[in-house]
C-alpha cells in the first residue's frame, strides 16, 4: 500500500514524539517498508550542534536508536535552512519528493489561537504534497 514513511523529527523535542514514532514504527513493520526520519537545521551553531554536519550526525544516530528500539529499517536525511521557522514547510515538502515518501506520519501540536491564521505544518503538507499524512495527537 505505502513505500516509505517519512517522519520529521525536531530532536529538540524529541522526547515529545513518541506516539508518533510508535505510530511510524507500527506502520513500517505492517507494510514492510523503511522510515525516513528528516531532520531540519540551521548553517550556523544551535544548542544542538555545531555545523550542519554534526547535525546530521546526531540525526543519524536518533534513526539507528529508532530502528533498533522497534525493530525496522530506517533512514535519515538532514536539510539545512536558512531559517526553519519560516522555510520549514517548504523544505518539508522538498523532502517528501527528494525521499520518494507516499506516507507521512508526524506529530501534531496543541492547537491554539494562531491556528486559525497560519495553517498548520501537517494541514501544508496534506495540501501540497502527493503524500497521505497521518498527524498523530
């Protein structure tokens, strides 16, 4: 049914994903297929890493832990951005194509007031990508 899941990952908050990397994990496992975790950064330092390069570093270990922990394949890709809290559903949507993903699960954010002025990073990616997403509460 589905190819490959891609789930964006904040590893800032990565705590605050577990029903959402349960949900992908389960998923990968019942169709076979591996999860892409993607990761978004900056090209200058931040309380996660250095360089873009360690990020990915960091990212790519945050995959290995994930498939070791539940038991499937997985991969990682890490985008560099200008600035993430504005290009983050276009680099998003870039990374749906660039990953060839038909499935996206990602964690959703309690909504509030601004919601109903600026779309959602889900509601984006639903609406402009050919990717069935799964937003999990």
């Amino acid at each position: 049914m589905y190819n490959r899941i891609m789930v964006p990952v904040d590893l800032a908050h990565a705590n605050r994903l577990e029903k959402a990397l349960i949900t992908a994990a389960d998923l990968s496992k019942h169709y076979k297929i591996p999860v892409v975790y993607v990761g978004v950064t900056t090209a200058t330092p931040s309380s996660l890493a250095h360089n873009p390069k360690e990020y990915a570093e960091k990212l790519a270990e945050f995959g290995r832990d994930q498939a070791t922990r539940h038991g499937h394949q997985a991969e990682t890709k890490a985008y560099t951005s200008h600035d993430p809290s504005i290009d983050l559903d276009d680099t998003l949507l870039k990374a749906v194509h660039e990953t060839r993903s038909d499935l996206v699960v990602m964690a959703s954010h309690i909504p509030n007031v601004t919601d109903w002025i600026w779309p959602s990073n889900g509601g984006t990616l639903a609406t402009h990508s050919d990717a069935s997403v799964l937003v999990v509460r």
